[in-house]
C-alpha cells in the first residue's frame, strides 16, 4: 500500500520555480533601496519569549491576542514564533548595545513570519516581509526617507497602482486629550462585550474594525488628528513637506490605524487597488516609547514592514512580471564529451561575465535537448559539436523568432 503523501501546512505560502525566481526579484528590489540608504543587515531569531511580543506590540491587538503561535518548549518557557519584526530587532538593538553606538542605527531585514489566521489569498499563515529600523533619532526628515525607501522599492519592482495613506497619531499628550473624548464616545455605543473589552484597553482599535455595523458606528468619532499637540503638528508637517519635495504623492487618512499598538506620530501604509480585501502592500511608523517598554532607553524609531508575499500578487495583477522574465540567457546543447568539456569552459566564462547560462546534461540527442532549451525559455540556445569547436563558431538561434546568426565562440558575449 502506497504511503500517503506529506503536504505542506495549510495556509503556508511556500514559493517553487519558476515563481520562486520571481519572489527572489521582489524580495531583492525591497531590500536595495534600504542597502543603498546605507541600512545593515540584522539576522534574526525566529522565535523569541512570548513577552517580548505582549509586551512590545501589545496584549489588545488582534495579533497578541488570537493569532500568535505560543508553545511552551522543553525547558517550561513560553516561546513564540514571531508574527512581525519591530520588537525582535528592537530587543537586539538593546541586548547589543547598539542604541549606544553611532545613531541612529538603521538595520534592514527579510524573512518568514507567523500569525494563526484564516488563511485566504494575501493572508497566510507563514509569509514573507522585507523591514527597517531607523533607531534613535525624532527627525522628520528620517521619516521622510524611510517612506521614500519603502517607495522606490515598490516602484523598482515596476508596480504603479498603489497609492501612500499617511496620517499622525500624535505623540503621548495628543494622545491623552484624544482619548478622553474617544472613550466618551465609545461609551455611548451599543456594543457587545468583546468589543467594549478591547475598546477599553487601546479605544483607536474600533477605527480598524472590519464589521459594517461597528463602521457605521464609527463615522463620526473624534479623530486624533484634531487633537495632535503643537509639536507633533510641526513634525508631522515637516514629513508632509519632505515628501511633496520629493514627489511622492501621499492620501491623508485620519482614521488609519495600524495593527500594533507601538505605533506613534507618522504612521503610514501602502495600499494596491488590485488587491481586493487584502490590499496593504506593506506600511509602518514612528515607535517613540517601544524601546524603554522592552527595558532600554527612551530613543524613538522608526521603520516598516513590506510584504513581499502581497508585492508579487500586485506585480502579477499589474502584469509587470511574466513568465519568461527570468529566463536564462543562452542554452548550450553540447554533442560529445569534448563538446561538454567546452560548454562547461564557455558557461563559466559567460556567468563570471554576469549571464545566466544553462547545459543540456544526460547525453539526451538533438532533438530531445532542444525540447528542452525550449522548455527552459532561455532566449538564445546553440549547438555545440566538433564542427563547432573545429571553426570556433555556432549558430546562435533566438528562441522566440527562431532567426539564427553565425557568432564567434569568443563574441558570445557580446551577441548576447
């Protein structure tokens, strides 16, 4: 009896060829803008103590509170695998004293993270994210450039349909008058119990509530951005000017709010039209008391979360990246083992030369090595054999037309 077969966990975004080659080419065109930006790289632990997250991105959210994975290891610990990446790096920063050296430290990031939700198209339960910290320092024009990153990665990938929602939540005395009003308002509401419950520990929760009735309920609910203090108005009209300077277009939205709780002052997210109920591209914001919260200084910070997951659904709906956009260069069918010793010898000369080169191994005939040139979707593909290497000449044949020109073994390179 056969054995059953071993499928991945649901809700798992997992990428195979030749799609993988495209997350690559998303995941690399969010990190290069931070790279350039002069951001380091930090690698870090997959799992961290579960308090680091309750504590850090806060016990009301939706991801503390139902969509972490909590178990408890051999040695009795609450352990979780991490839902998002501010707190981790933000403990590291601590842990090796990088808030003590040249600020602000500014640290990029990729990799997996983990929430246990209702697993539908752009939400998964293991996904992707690109992020950066800038640590250590409340400048307006910082914040200007982490959006401007986050920007230029989106457009590097070649997406166009996406617009930026900005708002401000305040610092903690805008924060404090807003609340009194808000939880005047709330009071007023016929809510069930849940709902009070969360209302009651972060009341900016309910702007983020999905459900109509609670939306409708909503529509006239003080808004923070009224009640933004003198100084987070000049701060956050500093970021407005750096931004409209740089011409990145922005949507003031005074109703956003973000999933974690750390956020403060300018607080952003990108947002694709052709996404549908899932269409945050990635977003993040300033997080002005997260770091003495996790027990070190009272340095601000500032960073973001790109999903690379949702990215590529947004190049695939815009149709900026195809099939055959990361074909190799040139396919070698060599005839003979004098031939193959020569493919190999032209392969690593072009690849060191920066082209993507492909062999047809196995000792396959003609007709069945050209089957799989075409498979392959390289663009040009040549025919190797003693004549070839006798005249040092080929027959370089562009897949897609079929035209064929006779090259130089030593001019590949430049043919292709």
């Amino acid at each position: 009896m056969a054995k059953q077969k071993i499928q991945a966990p649901k809700g798992v975004s997992e990428y195979v060829p030749p799609r993988s080659s495209a997350f690559e080419f998303v995941r690399e065109c969010l990190i290069n803008p931070a790279r350039k930006a002069g951001y380091l790289p930090i690698e870090l632990p997959v799992f961290e103590d579960t308090e680091l997250f309750t504590r850090g991105v806060g016990e009301s959210t939706d991801v503390v509170s139902k969509e972490m994975y909590t178990f408890e290891d051999r040695g009795g610990r609450s352990i979780t695998l991490r839902p998002e990446g501010t707190a981790g790096v933000m403990r590291a920063v601590i842990e090796h004293g990088l808030d003590r050296g040249q600020l602000p430290s500014k640290l990029w990031y990729a990799g997996a993270f983990f929430r246990a939700e209702r697993p539908q198209a752009g939400r998964y339960r293991q996904f992707y994210q690109v992020g950066i910290e800038a640590i250590g320092l409340d400048d307006p024009a910082i914040d200007a450039e982490v959006i401007a990153i986050a920007d230029a990665g989106f457009k590097a990938i070649g997406l166009n349909k996406y617009r930026l929602d900005l708002t401000s939540l305040g610092d903690a005395h805008s924060r404090a008058a807003h609340r009194i009003d808000l939880v005047a308002f709330i009071a007023q509401l016929d809510l069930d119990e849940a709902t009070r419950a969360r209302a009651a520990i972060n009341p900016l929760r309910l702007f983020d509530d999905k459900r109509p009735e609670i939306r409708d309920a909503m529509n006239n609910a003080p808004l923070l951005m009224d009640y933004l203090s003198d100084s987070s108005k000049q701060h956050f009209a500093k970021v407005k000017s750096y931004l409209d300077a740089l011409g990145i277009a922005y949507t003031l939205n005074p109703k956003m709010v973000r999933g974690l709780d750390y956020y403060t002052g300018t607080t952003f997210e990108f947002v694709h039209e052709l996404l549908g109920a899932q269409s945050g591209i990635g977003g993040g914001g300033r997080y002005d008391g997260l770091m003495s919260e996790l027990g070190g200084q009272e340095l601000s910070g500032i960073g973001f979360g790109l999903g690379i997951d949702r990215a590529l659904l947004a190049a695939e709906a815009e149709g900026v990246i195809t099939s055959d956009s990361f074909a190799s260069d040139l396919f070698i069918i060599p005839l003979g083992d004098l031939a193959k010793e020569k493919a190999l010898l032209i392969a690593s000369e072009l690849r060191a030369a920066g082209k993507t080169i492909e062999i047809a191994f196995g000792d396959r005939a003609l007709k069945g090595a050209m089957k799989g040139a075409d498979k392959s979707g390289a663009r040009f593909v040549i025919v190797l054999g003693d004549t070839e290497i006798t005249t040092q000449s080929v027959e370089l044949k562009e897949m897609k037309t079929g035209s064929t020109s006779s090259v130089k073994i030593d001019s590949l390179l430049g043919a292709l």
